[in-house]
C-alpha cells in the first residue's frame, strides 16, 4: 500500500464531464485505490501553496507525489521530501502565435499589423519555446520521473535528450464502464458532435463552423451539436449566425454520454491537445473520430480510413470533404465506427495502471 498525493487539483466528484484532465485524475485515482492505496490531494497553483507543499507531503506521510501539470507558470521551487513524478496533460510543443500575444496586451489593431510581419512574429514564437524548454528542463531535473502521454511526444521534448531515463510515455486510459459500453447501432441519428471546452486558442471550434459552412446545404437531414462551453461562447455562436448556419445546436454542459450514444461522427479541429479522452470516449459509443493531425498523439488514436479520419491541419476544404464523404457513405461510416470501437481496447484501465504501478515501483527502489 501506497500513500500518493496527486497535486495540482482539488479532489474531482466523478462529474467533470466538461473537464478531461479532472476525469483523468478521478479515473487514475479510482484505480489506486481499487488496488489498496491510499489518494491525498494538494491544490498547487499559488505561492502560498508551493511553500506549504513539503509540510502537506511530510504530515501526511507521502510516499510519492504525483504533480499533473497543465500550466508552465510555476509559483516556486520544487524540492519535495517525498519522490515526484510529473505528468503533462497537453503536448510539449505548443504556442499560440502573435494573434494571442495582441489580444493579451491589449495590443491596438494597427500596432497588430506590425506585429504579425513575419519577423516579429517568428521572435514572438521563438521566445515563447525558449521558455518552454527552460521550464521543462527545470521541472525534469528536479523530478524523478517526467510522464508525457505519447511516445511521440518524446521526439520534441527537448528534456528527454539530457535526461533520457526519467521520461517516459504512459497513455491516458479508458473507465472500465465506457470501456465495455454496448453499442446500439440502431440508436445512430443523423448528428455529428462536437464536445469540450469552447476556447478557440485551442480548440479551434471556430474552424468546424467554418468546415460546417462548407457542407450544411449538401447534406439534409444533418446537425451538428456543439456541447460545452468556455471564454468563447458568445464569439462562436455569433458567428453561426453571421455564417448563416441553420443545423449548429449549442447545447452548453451536458452529460456527453447522452451524445455519444446518438451521434454518428464524432469532430474535434483542436490547434493542440495532450491525449484526448474525448476521441477515446466517442469511439468508444461508435462515433467515428475525425480531427486535424495538428499534435503528435493524433496518430495514436485515429489511423486515417481505417478507425476515423486525420486531416492535415488546417485544411478546412479538406476536412469537410472527408466529413460530407462519411455523411453519404454508410457503409463507411459504419466500418469506421466499429473499428473505432475494436481499437480502443488499447487504452483499457488495467494494462495502463500496470504501467504506473511499475514506474512507483521503479522510483521507490531508487530511494
């Protein structure tokens, strides 16, 4: 039995359904404690609590701190009593590009003009992934192990080439109860779905209204359900209407399996992401997943025309043909789906725990 403490979240309920690194942490936790551990958790994002960290992991006994990651903004140094193992819940690479750099400092429009030239905008970018790499070099040196959610994200985390035996890639996993979801293929509507946080910088809602546009005249009797919502509600649901959308649903927060069970296709136009549990999700109530191969771990979970879709990303006109294709194509849609459905046998619950289990295993014996 193993005394853990996850920081950087308050204990999730079970109900985050709009938040995947919350069910994330509740699903990894359940699992824990199914196998005879006992699960502390520490809330870390503000200085006050970074100096308490160490009293917290010393009164409670911890015998290993697992810190989930979703911010490089680090509030103090990181010297714990206890082994530290880091998770990044998004891809290592990531920057948002000039646009986000105006809209931040409130930059006027025609300073923004200057700004977007190719010049200052490759600095901007630059400085952004020079901060990146220091951060990351700074909390794996500091960390016993550093767990990233694709062996793809190896490749282009810079860390892992100074300390290659600390990084390793675990994959999010599957609830058992999704897992062994039967699917009604009788219950598929006429629907394509969108689930998650409505913020464009990197969910890029924004693009599937515009690969929406493209198609919603040629294929009747088609809606698209957007569920969720985020900073970007508003902008995203004027701009249906300046589009002239008449089949976008804005459903706000729902139970997603409610959806999933519906819903025939399954989009996501994500700029970046970690290791979606909402592809896995999806596929698993028979939705075809479609998304942009815009980060690493894409791959991992949609193999193009055999289990879903993955489109070069940002190719809007691309992606709205593939997505009118699987509309008028039953046969394909529905091969798709069930191979979707086969494939995420992989990320089953036990298998992935096993790999944790072994990492704690592996760090303790270091101790």
């Amino acid at each position: 039995m193993m005394r853990i403490a996850f920081l950087g979240y308050n204990e999730p309920d079970g109900q985050h359904f709009g938040n995947g690194v919350a069910r994330v942490i509740y699903n990894q936790a359940q699992m824990l404690k199914q196998r005879g551990n006992e699960v502390y958790y520490y809330h870390l994002f503000s200085k006050a609590e970074y100096k308490n960290l160490n009293r917290f992991l010393t009164e409670n006994s911890i015998d290993i701190a697992v810190w989930h990651m979703t911010t490089l903004k680090l509030k103090g140094h990181i010297h714990t009593p206890c082994p530290l193992v880091c998770l990044w819940h998004n891809t290592p690479v990531f920057h948002h590009g000039t646009v986000v750099f105006c809209e931040k400092y409130k930059v006027k429009p025609f300073v923004a003009k200057i700004l977007k030239t190719k010049a200052i905008s490759w600095l901007f970018v630059k400085s952004h992934d020079i901060f990146n790499v220091l951060a990351f070099t700074y909390v794996t040196a500091r960390a016993d192990k550093m767990v990233l959610l694709s062996e793809g994200f190896r490749k282009v985390f810079f860390p892992a080439k100074l300390f290659p035996k600390k990084v390793v890639a675990i994959s999010n996993f599957l609830a058992k109860d999704l897992m062994e979801t039967e699917v009604d293929w009788q219950q598929k509507r006429k629907e394509v779905l969108f689930m998650g946080r409505l913020d464009n910088k990197q969910k890029r809602v924004d693009l599937l209204l515009q690969v929406w546009s493209k198609i919603e005249n040629d294929v009747s009797g088609w809606i698209l359900n957007i569920c969720g919502g985020g900073q970007d509600d508003a902008m995203l649901k004027q701009m249906k209407e300046d589009l002239g959308l008449k089949n976008v649903f804005f459903k706000g927060f729902v139970r997603p399996e409610d959806y999933y069970r519906t819903a025939s296709v399954f989009c996501m136009t994500s700029a970046m992401e970690g290791l979606p549990m909402v592809i896995e999700e999806a596929a698993a109530f028979g939705c075809v997943p479609m998304a942009f191969d815009s980060y690493e771990a894409a791959s991992d979970l949609i193999t193009d025309g055999e289990n879903g879709r993955l489109i070069k990303p940002f190719d809007t006109n691309a992606y709205a043909e593939a997505l009118k294709e699987l509309i008028e194509n039953e046969d394909m849609r529905l091969r798709l789906a069930r191979n979707a459905k086969r494939d995420v046998k992989r990320f089953e619950p036990d298998g992935i725990m096993d790999e944790w289990a072994a990492l704690f295993e592996e760090v303790l014996r270091k101790q």
